[in-house]
C-alpha cells in the first residue's frame, strides 16, 4: 500500500524519475541538493484526472499527480518537495516511505484569478504501513478527491458544503485556540494572587467555548 486511500488501477502510471533530472528542472541549490540525497525512488504513482477516475474536472482542479518517494532516512527533503511542486502547473500529494512506514505530504493550493496560490504544507505523522487501503469517498469532482486527500491528512471531520478554505481556516483556528489555552493554563497554575487567577480561568472558558463552537 502507498495510499491511505485505494485508487483504482486507471489511474495508475508507475513512471520513475531520476532525481538528478528533476534536480535540473528545478535549477536546485547547494542546500536542495544536499536534502535531495535521502531520496532514493521518485515515482509519479497515480495521476487523478475526469478520465482516470470518470468524474468531472473544472479549471479549479484539472488533475492531482500522486508522487511516491522512498527515503533512506525518516528526513523529509521539503524544500526539494516545494521547488518540485513549484514546476507542476497541477495539484499534487506526496507519499513518503522509510522502510516500513509512510508519511503523506500535501501543499494545499487552489486558483484565484487564474493565479495558482501554494499556502500551507500540511502532512500526516509517520505511521506503520498497511496492507488495506481505505476506500475513497463518493466524489463528483476532481476538486472533491482533492478536498478528501486534505481532510484525510488534517482529520477533522468537515461540515456539510464547508468549502475547503473555510475548513482549512477552521482548523488553523482550532489548533491556535488549543495553543492558547494551553499557555493560559500554564499561566493560571503558576499565579499566586487569586483575583489574576480567576481573569485567567475566565479567559480561558471563553476560549474553549469558542473551540468547542469551531469543533462541531
């Protein structure tokens, strides 16, 4: 297995390139370089299009190449992985694998104005390798299996026709309250004046009323 998801057989490619080439295409430094050496198999897996899967495209989301990279060490090269994904004009996922366990990579982009824009870099921990894959949900759209590749890595159950920014804010907002409470309750245990104490338990409520808001 080298998805969390099964794809089907259509839209598998299997073609493997030399790092060196890439390397070349992406005209990477001495730095790029240096990461570069712990990839050991680059291959471009599965390529999701309306014809590979039988769903619909739009320009928001042609196509999403699937990347599989075999690593000699648990270090992810992510400044090679972003100078590569900056020479693919499509949407695009990475699996890494380090003997027996994988990790899975995506810089989650979208179309405004016909501009690409690449913001976050979001991924999953490294976990054990499986033998089944989970089934992919019921997609329409090439954006939707897009869509379900992040929420996969993000694991936030998303709310019924939230777009996939609104979703991606929530959990950046979730996961900056949890920072916050956390600090605060640090804070509340180390006051001593017991009027400070209280503002802070306060604060505090308020905030983890507005996360279980954020989590439903």
């Amino acid at each position: 297995m080298i998805s969390l998801f099964e794809l089907n057989s259509k839209s598998e490619v299997n073609k493997e390139f030399r790092v060196r080439d890439i390397l070349k295409i992406i005209d990477a430094d001495k730095e790029i370089k240096k990461e570069a050496k712990v990839i050991e198999k680059i291959l471009l897996k599965n390529v999701i299009t309306k014809d590979t899967f039988n769903i619909k495209s739009d320009e928001c989301c042609k196509e999403i190449y699937i990347f599989y990279i075999e690593l000699s060490s648990r270090d992810i090269p992510i400044n090679f992985i972003k100078s590569f994904d900056k020479a693919i004009e499509l949407h695009t996922y990475f699996i890494f694998r380090y003997q027996e366990e994988i990790k899975e990579l995506c810089i989650y982009r979208y179309i405004e104005n016909k501009n690409i824009i690449r913001k976050d870099v979001f991924f999953s921990d490294w976990i054990k390798e499986k033998k089944e894959e989970k089934e992919l949900p019921f997609c329409i759209t090439v954006k939707e299996v897009y869509d379900n590749l992040i929420y996969n890595l993000l694991e936030l159950k998303p709310r019924d026709r939230e777009k996939l920014n609104d979703y991606i804010e929530r959990y950046k907002s979730i996961k900056k309250l949890k920072k916050e409470i956390e600090v605060l309750q640090n804070k509340a245990f180390k006051e001593i004046q017991p009027k400070k104490k209280f503002a802070i338990k306060d604060e505090m409520s308020n905030k983890k009323k507005i996360l279980r808001n954020l989590e439903r």
